[in-house]
C-alpha cells in the first residue's frame, strides 16, 4: 500500500469476511519471477474458539 505524503493511505483496504470451515490450499508466489515460495493444504481446520476475540480490525 502507497502513502502519500500526509501519512494517510493513498488506498482504502477491504474488508473481507470468509469461513475456512473445509479443507484448502494455499500458496505464496513471488509475483515477478512466479516462483511458489510457500505451498501448504489445511485438511482439517478447527473452529475459532469462543472465548477469543476475532482479529483487530485496522
């Protein structure tokens, strides 16, 4: 993200709310060579616990 020269962000960040409630892949990618810097599968994801706070929104 650009920030301009007041200290404020020059783009608005979304906010996206999904459930990771069944298996998944995923990958990290170096955008200008393509090489996969991290690859992973999540075959059984456990639910957030209760008793914890979502993440902090920014």
């Amino acid at each position: 993200m650009a920030v301009a020269p007041s200290g404020i962000p020059a783009a608005e960040a979304h906010v996206l709310d999904v459930a990771f409630d069944r298996p998944f892949g995923f990958l990290a990618r170096h955008r200008p060579s393509g090489l996969v810097l991290l690859a992973g599968w999540v075959a059984d994801p456990e639910d957030w616990p209760e008793d914890l706070p979502a993440a902090p929104m920014p």
